[in-house]
C-alpha cells in the first residue's frame, strides 16, 4: 500500500517536469519574435545599402551608383536634365564632373519598384498630417 502511495506522488511530479513550462514558452517566443525583426532590419539595410534609387524624386534621380569602398561611392545624378557626377563619403560630398553625353538609367530590380512605390505612399500619408 505504502509503494501505491509513492507511486501516485512520484508520477504528478515527473509528469511535470516532462512538461515544457510556461517560461521555456516564452523564451520560445521572444526569440522568434528578435529573429523576425533582425531579419526585417537586416533586409531594409540590404535593400539601402544596395540601391540608392529608393530616394528619388521627380527633380532628381539617381542614375548610376558605383561603390568604390565599404562607405565611399561613385554617382551620376540627373539635375534639370543635366547628369552630375558625384564622390560620395560619410563626411562629405564631392562634385567631380558634368557629363556631357547622358547615361541611361540602370534598370531596378522589380522588388526595389515595388518598395520604392510603397515607400512614396508611405510618405505622402506622414507629409499630409504636417
């Protein structure tokens, strides 16, 4: 009788130790929930870092881009219709050259359109409350 007795005691309690308990649950989550959002910055820095057409307007347009060191980049920008030639660094921006015979625009890969077009959305809907 005395060993049916332990016997119901002990198995509760291994029962529960088998069980994963709330605070693995949570530390299951969080550390999905900082992978998603590392994976989101990390995509939006690529996405910078690798095309700078997302920032054009109508007055000026990125043409060319040509990186020349982890921070340093050749660019070509068209201005009233003239293309410029630019050195660009972190601490400054150096005018080299204007053009005399125009560039074509490099073609953007579908998803930088797409984003560029939602980015444009995304900031007429903030300048609209100013």
């Amino acid at each position: 009788m005395t060993s049916g007795l332990l016997l119901s005691v002990a198995l509760p309690a291994q029962a529960a130790q088998n069980v994963p308990g709330f605070s693995s649950e949570l530390l299951s989550m969080g550390l999905s929930l900082m992978l998603v959002v590392l994976l989101v910055i990390g995509l939006g820095f690529l996405v910078k870092k690798f095309n700078p057409n997302i920032g054009n307007s109508k007055d000026f347009k990125v043409i060319r881009s040509l990186p020349l060191g982890t921070k340093e980049r050749l660019m070509v920008v068209e201005i009233d219709n003239k293309q410029h030639l630019l050195g660009v660094t972190p601490n400054s921006i150096n005018y080299l050259y204007m053009l005399e015979k125009p560039l074509e625009q490099a073609d953007i890969p579908v998803f930088a359109k797409e984003l560029s077009k939602f980015m444009g959305k995304q900031n007429n809907k903030n300048n609209s409350h100013d």
